[in-house]
C-alpha cells in the first residue's frame, strides 16, 4: 500500500508539518516503525537519518537506524560497519545518557555479524568503544 492509499500517513504527514520540532520527531519516529512493520528498511532508514538531522543523538532514532541498515544490508559487510559506526557514535556522543542495555546488545551484535571470525578483534572493539 503506498503513502497516497494509506489514510494513516496523510495524518502523520500533516501532523509533522506543524513546525514543532518534537511532533515532527515523533511524526517521523511512527512512519519509520510503520516502515520497519512493512519490512520496507530502506525507507525507514530516511525517516530515522532525518531524526538524527533534527535531533543529533536521539537514542531510539540512532538504535533503529542501526538496526534497519542490517536488515537492509542483507549482512553487507560494509552496511553492517555503518551500523556499528552508528551506534558507536551514539555512545561517544553522551556515554552516560546514550548507553543502555539494548543499544549495547545489539552493538555486540553488530560486532558478532562483522567481526565473525576473530575474537579478539571483537573484544578490543568492545572494550574501546564501551
């Protein structure tokens, strides 16, 4: 179903051309889920990389933008790196606000998906970056 047969996202769309920053994140968070949902990655990294434009940092907008660049990668190595640069990113951003048990598990991983074959390499990384 396109945005143009889809009555929801005409609101969410007038909803977030209000001008307040908050609802146009909030706005732009619920299409990246609905596309999440719909399994459409690609479009739901737009909405998440123009929270990250918005909102340097946001924490739910940075881990589902990893997140998405994975399912999107079809396990590209690259794709995957971005991920983690990501979320490494987020971390070294604001450490004491931006860690948490989720962002952190799905960094290792990201690490695990990456770095399949030498563990140390993981380690090291881990215990840079955390």
């Amino acid at each position: 179903m396109s945005d143009k047969e889809n009555p929801k996202s005409d609101i969410l769309a007038s909803l977030g051309s209000s001008g307040n920053e908050s609802l146009q994140i909030h706005n732009l968070l619920n299409q990246g889920i609905l596309k999440v949902f719909e399994g459409v990655f690609d479009e739901a990294i737009q909405y998440f990389s123009e929270i990250n434009k918005l909102k340097p940092g946001n924490i739910v907008a940075s881990n589902n933008l990893a997140t998405c660049k994975i399912f999107a990668s079809k396990m590209d190595n690259y794709r995957v790196g971005e991920s983690i640069k990501t979320l490494e990113d987020l971390i070294k951003k604001d450490t004491l606000n931006n860690i948490n048990e989720q962002v952190v598990q799905n960094l290792v991983s990201m690490y695990d998906i990456h770095y399949a074959y030498d563990a140390n390499d993981k380690k090291h990384l881990f215990a840079e970056n955390c």
